[in-house]
C-alpha cells in the first residue's frame, strides 16, 4: 500500500487504542512505526536490479517480527519511564505494526507475512495498493479522533475500513467465478488464474489465466451489480528452455548477467513475457497498466553488455479514456 495509507492507518489504530488525553501523541507515533515495515526498500545492493524485489516486503513484513518491535518499544518506554506503561506500549505498537503488514498482505503484490514459516509471499489481492476511498475513510476518521480528542470516531473508522476490506473480498470472489466461468466458455483447462482489482477502486478487475499450452490471457471484469466482461490480450509464455538456449548462445553475456536473468525467470514463472514494444524487455504480465493488457509494468531488459531492471508506467490519454470506458462498464471500441 502506499506510505500515506500506511501512516494514516498506523495513526488510526494507535489512537483507537489509547487514551484520550493522547491522542495526538498516539496519532503521532502510530504513523511513524507503520513506515518501519518499509525500511526494507534501502537493503539490497545497487548493483543487483532484483534485489528490491527480492527484499521488498520480505521479512520485515513478517508478522513474526511485529512483537520484536513491540517488546523493543516496551523496554525503551520502561526505561524513559513515559506516561503509558509499557504494556500499553507493547500492545499498540504490536497492533500498529501488524496492521501494516496485514494491509499489504491484502495487497496484490505479495507480502511475506508469516517469513520463516512460510517462504512464499502471500497476497489476498482485495484491494489496489492505491485507493484512494480507503485512504479518504482513515483521514476523515482520524480528523474527526482528534479534533474531538476521542478514541470512539477512530475505532469507528477502523470498523468502516474493515467493512471495505471485506467488500473488497466479496469483490474477489465474484471475479474468480467469472474467470473460471471464462475459462469454461473458452475451453481452456488452466494451470493458473489470478484476479486483481484495478488501480482505485473495486469496481474494475484484472483476470490472468495460464492454460495446459502456456498460453496467458488477460481480461478486464468489470463487477456491478452484474459483471461485464472485456476479452483482452493473449500472448506465450517466456519458454525456459528457449530462454536458456539463447543467453547460452550470446557469449556477449557474461555468466552473472546469465544467472540474473535465470534468476528472476525462476522466481516469477509461469508468469513472465517478452514485452511487444521491447523486445529485449521480459517481465511479469501479471502486472499492467490496462487491465485487458498483456504488456509488463516492469522486467529486465537484456543488452549484450548487461541486465538492466526497468520500469513502463507511462499512460497516455488513449490508455486513460479506455480505463474509464471499461470502469463505467460501457463498450469499447475495437
């Protein structure tokens, strides 16, 4: 989710569970420990383009790390004897620390939420790691908490935030069953299929599904009170052995170049593509500017001197006003 989401969400949450007559202290502080989680974005080498991605919600995501920071917070307070004892500061910092991991768990992009335990990151995918109604309920319930200097509007705004979540979740549902019900019409017997709301809303969704040919295909599902679907893009999968063959044959690469293109094909198959307007590009296809789009936000693009990891997050208006149209659930030109 984005840093202001974390922080308003952080501040919400202590102020919910503190006293009144410190509201703003609680405010204050819950937003600054929501952003702990994220320090992760300054490990990793520079000169390694995966590791972000590699060390970006990892384990400091971990909810098995959240009561390290809690009991942390606990022995400085009882050491700087503050006001709140140190359970009270155990428990809120415990519960502002999980809230941000639990919030990018619910995100797309995967969350190592239970790291050691579990190796794989996990993603509900309920909600857009931009949304900016979620976002507008904290900060008018957190406004309201401490204009008031009350905990009751806060833990309020958490119920609402918890309400939309689940909407969110409903949402998901309704578009797997459309994705597979796709799929059957399609007839294509599948080896993946994930859903993934759009950016700012739960209205508008990204269906992928891999078939038995390693074939991928994109659609846009747009889910009112009934769900209109928008057939997009349909592309092959970067084939392993193909790609092995080819980096084996250009002696220009050198062996660590070759190891981290390996590298990243391993750790996001059977989901990279080559990119249609790049085609040194390769890229997870799981993630686009249009929902009915193929083309990867971001990837390794191959030179015959080096791996290069970028980004393709420019949208022009054609690209917006297609967004729209299929957000307002009206037909497309084809």
């Amino acid at each position: 989710m984005d840093l202001v989401t974390h922080s308003l969400l952080g501040a919400t949450v202590a102020v919910a569970l503190a006293e009144p007559r410190y509201c703003r202290r609680a405010a204050l502080a819950g937003a600054l420990i929501a952003l702990v989680p994220d320090v992760d974005i300054f490990m990793g080498d520079a000169s390694d383009p995966l590791q972000l991605l590699e060390w970006h919600r990892h384990f400091t995501h971990s909810l098995l790390l959240a009561p390290v920071v809690a009991a942390l917070a606990a022995l400085i307070s009882y050491w700087l004897r503050w006001s709140l004892t140190p359970v009270r500061v155990f428990s809120i910092v415990l519960a502002v620390y999980a809230s941000a991991c639990l919030l990018d768990w619910c995100t797309s992009y995967g969350t190592h939420l239970l790291w050691p335990l579990i190796k794989e990151p996990l993603a509900l995918s309920i909600i857009a790691v931009v949304d900016p109604l979620f976002t507008l309920v904290l900060a008018t319930g957190l406004i309201i908490a401490l204009r008031k200097a009350a905990i009751s509007p806060a833990r309020m705004t958490l119920c609402i935030a918890v309400a939309y979540l689940l909407l969110g979740g409903v949402q998901h549902l309704r578009a797997m069953q459309q994705a597979n019900q796709l799929a059957l019409e399609r007839y294509l017997s599948l080896t993946a299929v994930e859903v993934k709301p759009t950016m700012g809303n739960l209205l508008l969704w990204r269906s992928i599904m891999v078939d038995q040919h390693q074939n991928i295909y994109a659609d846009a599902i747009r889910l009112g009170f009934s769900a209109r679907i928008y057939s997009g893009e349909q592309k092959t999968l970067l084939d392993e052995t193909q790609l092995r063959q080819q980096l084996q044959n250009q002696n220009f690469l050198n062996n660590e170049a070759i190891e981290m293109v390996l590298r990243y094909q391993k750790d996001y198959a059977p989901w990279l593509v080559v990119h249609s307007g790049d085609p040194l590009m390769i890229g997870d296809a799981r993630f686009a500017m249009l929902p009915d789009s193929l083309e990867p936000l971001w990837g390794l693009e191959i030179h015959p001197d080096s791996v290069v990891f970028v980004s393709r997050r420019k949208q022009d208006a054609t690209m917006r006003q297609h967004f729209l149209t299929m957000l307002a659930g009206k037909p497309v030109e084809q």
